[in-house]
C-alpha cells in the first residue's frame, strides 16, 4: 500500500550543515571544513571552556537541584543577569524595570519568539534585514509572518560596508517598519559599521520611528571584550527608545548543543514592559512550553560568581584572540605568495567569519582539487582554521584565483 505521504518531495539540504555533510563524506585526509559556525582549538578540535566544567560541576554536586520545569519565562537569575551582561550594570532601562527578558532556544528560538511576538502586538508587518545576512534570518521572519524587506549593507567592490545604500534604503522604508541589526562580527561578511556609522543609523531610525531588533550572536567573540561588543545596542538603549534584541549564548560560552539565548524588549515604561512580558509567554507556551534548564544554569552560575566571570572572559578574550591571530597569517602568507589582489578586508573584517571575495566557481575549484569546504558565497570559518592548516588553504586561494576566472 502507498503511503499517506508518498508525495513529500527530499528538501533540500541546507546550505551551511550540508558542507559539514559532504565535508564528513570525503575520504581525503587533506581536508578542510571552514563551512561550520562554530569555535575550533588550534588542534581543530571542539572546545569546552574550563570554567563551563567547573559551573556544571558545581551544578551536578548540589544535591538540592532537582529537574522540575522552570517558568514559561525561564529561570530568573539568567534572565536578569542576561539583560544586565548585554545592556550593562548601570543601564536606566534595568533600573527603571523597562526590559522584559525571556529565555529562549538559543539566539534563532529568541530571533522567532520575537517575530512571533511583532506579528501579533507591533502595527507594522515588514522586517529589514541586511543583504547578504545569516542565511536562517529570512525564514525565521517568514515563518513568523512577517514580510521581509532587504537593506544594502555588502559592498563587494570594497569588501567593506555599503554605508551609503544601507542609509538610502533604510530612508526609504516605510515609517515604523522592523529592522534587523547585527549586533556585532556581521554574519557573514565579517563587516561592521564604526561607532560614528552606527550614530547615523540610530539618528535616521529614529526619526523616521523603525524599530531596531539586535541579533547578539558574538558578544565579546568580536573584538575580545564583552562591553565593546555591545556597544551598538547600547547606544539604542541609551535614547530611551524602544528595541528587541536576541542574545545568544553558543559562540561566547561555547554553549552550541545547549540552545542557551534571551529576548530581551526595552520598552518605554514599567507597565508596558509586563505587558509585554505577558503576551511574550502566550507566544511560548503553545510552542515548547517552557525551556530547558541546563544550560540556562551553567551560564546563570557563570554570571552569578565574580571569580567564575572574571575566568570566561579570560577564556573568551583567548578564543577571539586566536581568531583574530588567524585573519594576519592568513593575510600575511597570501601576500607572502603573492595571490593577486588585495587581501586587506580579511585583517579588516572581525569575528567568526571572513567573506573572501571568492566566487562560485573559485569555492567549487577549492572544494574538488583541495578538499577544502565552505558555503558557496566563499564564507569561511576563520575558527576553523589553524596554524597547521593556513599553508593549504594559501595554496588553494592561490590557485583558485590564478585559474579560475
């Protein structure tokens, strides 16, 4: 007997996890996965941060702890410790109890809460979001029921930022209407606006009432320190307006597997910020309930203790450091080579992730001759790269650029 869903046709796989396939399923022991968003040591191996087993120590030997579920909103201490980490100790909007915060899945779960939640209560349906960006933002938008509008942010000529497009095109949306903002380390070309570039962008978005919703994916994972990171959005916070933002917790504490992320709404007043909060939790509780508790405890621990924060942020500080060592030799042994043009955006980009320049074409000629996988859009995980392995990947650029048109 046919089945009931014999006309179900294979999707497809998905662009960036199914590098990490077709990476598992070649044989070469030269091989090279730079497709992957996620930290890899020197070695190329997983990293779990010291002061994460030591959290989940503690957690496992406190006999008091039980497994019960935890509130629609999630556990209280990380939800405020959260909104404090990214806003700052001192922020008004903390102060003045303006800021409703939701644990959610990770930085996608808050990304769709806070669509889910726009959808029903914010008058304008339309979300911005920079072209190119994470290739999950427009389906998550999508989903949620919004209609998604691009903004120019990628200048290919300079490999730098198209400041003049973004400007014109967020001039040009409609009064009100949502736009995404990389809070930090751009995803995926690795470009950020300069602080002044992002007082332009809060001066124009707020005359023209759009409404700014940060994606927090690398606080601290940028640049080293955790406050330069959040700058952009504390600039938005610091006018008394209103803003979303979407923390998550995968990149700078290592956190992956365990989906750890918050929404955080600053609203205008106390009493609409638990409005808020109310109608936040009517968006979750059909959907997963309530979240899990692990995770949220780890980080909660980490946060809550001087001397465990003060060790993550030593730890994290290595991680972008060894990032940031990998983007000057990459660029350095491919001007030692001389590979044809100019290579300086690689040093000039921050973050996981450095957009190449390569095309289509340069990024399948890598993949068959050198076994060397990334996105199609020629992203690579800087991450993933490694002392050991930047040789290969010269030779590789080198002879994709030479003979590759």
């Amino acid at each position: 007997m046919e089945s009931v869903f014999s006309n179900v046709v294979r999707a497809p796989e998905d662009p960036i996890l199914g590098v990490t396939v077709a990476y598992n399923n070649d044989p070469s022991p030269a091989k090279l996965n730079l497709g992957v968003g996620a930290y890899r040591t020197e070695e190329g191996k997983p990293l779990v941060l010291e002061v994460v087993r030591r959290a989940e120590q503690q957690l496992v030997n406190d006999p008091s702890r039980v497994k019960e579920y935890i509130p629609i909103v999630g556990l209280a201490d990380f939800n405020k410790l959260s909104a404090k980490l990214i806003l700052g100790a001192d922020s008004p909007a903390i102060q003045e109890s303006r800021v409703a915060t939701i644990q959610c899945l990770s930085g996608t779960g808050s990304l769709r809460v806070g669509a889910e939640f726009l959808k029903k209560h914010y008058h304008q349906s339309v979300i911005f979001i920079p072209k190119p960006t994470w290739g999950n933002h427009p389906k998550v938008f999508n989903l949620a029921g919004l209609s998604v509008e691009y903004y120019r942010y990628y200048d290919p000529a300079t490999r730098g930022l198209d400041f003049q497009g973004l400007l014109e095109d967020l001039g040009a949306a409609p009064s009100g209407a949502i736009v995404l903002l990389h809070a930090c380390a751009h995803n995926p070309t690795g470009v950020d606006p300069t602080s002044e570039q992002w007082e332009q962008i809060r001066q124009l978005m707020r005359s023209k009432s759009l409404l700014p919703f940060f994606d927090s994916a690398y606080q601290g994972f940028a640049s080293g320190s955790l406050d330069t990171d959040a700058q952009s959005v504390r600039t938005f916070v610091a006018d008394g307006g209103e803003c979303l933002i979407a923390q998550s917790y995968a990149k700078n504490m290592g956190l992956y597997g365990e989906r750890v992320g918050a929404l955080s709404i600053v609203c205008k007043s106390a009493d609409v910020a638990s409005k808020v909060e109310s109608q936040v939790k009517l968006v979750v509780r059909p959907m997963y309930s309530s979240p899990p508790i692990h995770g949220a405890s780890i980080v909660a621990t980490i946060l809550k203790s001087s001397d465990m924060y003060n060790d993550w942020t030593i730890e994290l500080k290595g991680m972008a450091d060894r990032i940031i060592s990998m983007r000057q030799q990459l660029f350095e042994a491919l001007q030692a080579k001389g590979t044809p043009g100019d290579w300086s955006h690689i040093i000039k980009q921050i973050g996981m992730f450095t957009f190449t320049g390569l095309n289509k074409e340069q990024v399948a000629f890598m993949t068959k001759e050198y076994h060397i996988y990334m996105t199609s859009d020629g992203r690579i995980s800087m991450a993933g790269l490694s002392s050991k392995t930047v040789p290969h990947l010269v030779e590789a650029i080198h002879a994709a650029v030479t003979s590759v048109a």
